[in-house]
C-alpha cells in the first residue's frame, strides 16, 4: 500500500507540476514587469517634467524681459501691458514645480499658457516662436 501512495503522488507531482510553473511564472512575470514598469514611468515622468519646465521657463524669461522693456514706459497702455506681464510672472513664481502629486497641476499650466497668450497678443506678438531651422522650434 505504500509503494501505491507513492507512486500516487508522483503522479500528482507530474499532474500539479503545469500548475505549480504556471504560478511561479505568474510570480516571475509580476516582478519583472513591476520593475520595468517603476524604470519606464520614472524615465517618461523625467522627459515630460523636463518639457514644462523648459516652457514654463521660456514663459518667465519672455516675462521677465518685457517687463524691463516696459519699465521706461509709464502711459495707460504700458501700465496695462506691466500690470498682465506681473500677473503671468506672478502665476509661474506660484507653479507648484517640486511637487509632481499636486492634483491642479494640469489646470494650473493651461492658465498660464493662457496668461501668456494673452500678454503676447496685447504685445502684438505671435505666441509661436520658431527658433532656428526648421526643425527645432518652439511652439505654444
């Protein structure tokens, strides 16, 4: 009777044995793709991190040079032009940069895209700038 409960669970070993590689596949697959997944998210966060800040840092050095062109100037027109040159600078000094949980970040950056649309069409200047060849430019 012994010789038949062993051979009995060899059998059950065979039989179990697609389950038992199916799970530590599943284990295997799980942890390897979790890690790929961890490598992947941070290098696609990083690039797109890197493209706001690029924008958001050409919106502030556009700003922040109007806004000494501007300073000469006292007249209404001028005063109007400073007035929404120091509400933009303002908004981006205010742009929550170092925290990527920040839940009205999207929110936040189409109103100064919008800031900036703005200003750029009281300065009679087009919001899209093409910076040397064609093929790098820099577009809003």
């Amino acid at each position: 009777m012994a010789a038949a409960s062993a051979s009995c669970d060899m059998f059950d070993e065979i039989v179990m044995a697609e389950e038992r590689f199916h799970g530590e596949g599943y284990q295997e697959g799980y942890a390897e793709g979790s890690h790929i997944g961890v490598v992947e998210g941070r290098r696609y966060g990083s690039l797109h991190g890197a493209k706001i800040g690029s924008e958001i840092g050409c919106y502030l050095g556009f700003a922040l040079t109007w806004q000494c062109l501007l300073q000469k100037c006292t007249d209404e027109k001028n005063s109007k032009k400073t007035r929404a040159l120091d509400s933009l600078i303002g908004m981006i000094q205010k742009f929550p940069y170092e925290d990527p949980t920040y839940d009205k970040l999207q929110e936040d950056l189409e109103k100064i895209r919008g800031k900036f649309k703005q200003v750029c069409s009281m300065l009679n200047i087009q919001s899209d700038f093409r910076i040397g060849t064609e093929r790098s430019s820099l577009t809003f």
